[in-house]
C-alpha cells in the first residue's frame, strides 16, 4: 500500500499507513416500524462505490455543531456529498415552487458547512446529484427550482420513478482538460438522470466542466482546489454497468490518499 506522506513531522509525531476514511453526509428518513423511528443513514451503493474504490467511508450525522463538523472533517481525508431532497430555496434567494420537495433545514446546515469546510481545508471532495447543487449554493450560487418547468428549452431530466437508477437518460458533453475528462478517460459519456432540480447561476469559484444536450451544467469543480469535483448524475449506481464511472471514486480516494495522516505516540 502507498505511504501516505507526511513532511514536517514533529517530535511525537509517527507516520501511519492506512486507506483513506471518507466522511460520507447522511440523511433523515421515518422507518417503516410503528410508530415510526427517525433514522440517519445513507444508501448502500455509495458506501460500496468507495469500498471498491479503496476507501473506508465514514458517516458523519446529522445534528453536529458547526464546530463538531469542523473537526470531524479535519479527521477526514476526503469527502462525499450524496444525493437527496431539495435545498431550501431561501438559502440561495429561490422563489419556492410547489414541486420544491424533500426539505430538511438541519441537512442543509450541516452540508452546506462541510461543503465550506472541505474546500476551506482543500480537502477532495467528490458531490453527488443533491451534493452538486450544495456544493454550488454554498459557494454562492443558485438553482432552477424546477428545471424543466422553468429553464427555458428544458429537457426531462427526472428518471427517478420511471425507470431503474441505472437507466442511461442522455449524454453530457464534458471538457476535454476538466478533472472530470482525467478521471474518466473520455469527453463524452451516457449518464443517469434522477433530479428536477439543477444549477441557475453558478458560483464564482466553481467550474462548469460538462453539459447536457439542453446545456443545464452536469458536472462543475471547483477552481484552485487539488480535487473537489461535482455530478448531477449517480456514477454509484452505475459502476457495474458503467465501470468508468468508477473512476470518479478512484479519483476522490488517490487524492485523500495524498492527505497527510499523522498520529501521536
């Protein structure tokens, strides 16, 4: 296994050898037990795409201070924003449309502080559907509340019921020198599409890098950053069918391999 680097060691200080922990954001939802039993976890296929990709993910709760995420993702070596409901439109100036669904005012909280966090501490970060558009609100940016209803010459972009997650709904155009290109091998990919929801204005420090046939912005990352790159689409439910979508997951876990790992005696 690589040894992780680690310049600059202090007295006391060792280095460790180990795979990358991953902090994966989770969600709410109300058990099928009655009375229902709120529980906070995350789908399967993401936790499996970072296992095969030789990561260890690590869920990190909702319902943590500011300060407590701070130092949870201090602890990590690379982060996961994953897909979910809507972001309350308040917090990027929206309107509210009545198809604005799924809404949880503490995960908003808590991503938007990661998403701030791990590109504050430079640390990879790989976001997903929901975690793209985080990624680009808390940078600064904004969304159509309802693509297909509001973006001008929209196409259907919302799959999610209609067809199984790894139903390939249309390509994306992607550039030929993005991060997203490297990990891929290719400038031109068939994805999934299981969102109503997509990037308006996209935020000053973020890089639109792929584009659907309508021209919505499919993939971003962020700018002067080593690794922190964004998806509208879900590579974790393609990873069998479409084995370069693990390459995304590759990516993020040979960057936070290159994260400094340091214990103490």
């Amino acid at each position: 296994m690589k040894v992780r680097p680690t310049a600059n060691l202090e007295m006391g200080m060792i280095a460790t050898t180990r795979k990358p922990l991953i902090g994966c954001t989770t969600y709410r939802k109300a058990s099928g037990e009655s009375p229902p039993i709120d529980v906070l976890g995350l789908m399967p296929s993401y936790l499996e795409a970072v296992v095969a990709a030789g990561g260890i993910p690590v869920m990190i709760p909702l319902g943590l201070s500011d300060e407590d995420l701070r130092t949870a993702i201090q602890q990590m070596d690379g982060i996961l924003l994953p897909g979910g409901g809507d972001i309350e439109p308040s917090i990027y100036q929206g309107q509210g449309h009545p198809t604005v669904a799924g809404i949880d005012a503490d995960r908003d909280r808590v991503e938007i502080t990661v998403a701030r966090t791990a590109v504050h501490q430079q640390k990879p970060l790989l976001a997903i559907c929901r975690g793209l558009q985080v990624l680009n609100v808390a940078l600064g940016g904004s969304l159509w509340e309802d693509v297909e209803l509001l973006m001008p010459q929209a196409m259907h972009h919302e799959h999610v019921h209609s067809h199984p997650r790894n139903y390939l709904a249309h390509n994306v155009t992607i550039e030929p020198d993005s991060l997203l290109a490297k990990q891929l091998g290719m400038t031109e990919t068939a994805v999934n599409s299981l969102h109503h929801q997509g990037i308006r204005r996209l935020a000053n420090d973020l890089r639109a890098t792929a584009v659907a046939p309508d021209d919505l912005i499919e993939a971003v990352e962020v700018i002067n950053h080593p690794f922190a790159l964004g998806v509208q689409w879900h590579p974790e439910n393609l990873i069998h069918s479409a084995p370069h979508m693990l390459g995304l997951f590759r990516g993020l876990v040979e960057a936070a391999a290159a994260q400094p790992v340091i214990s103490y005696r």
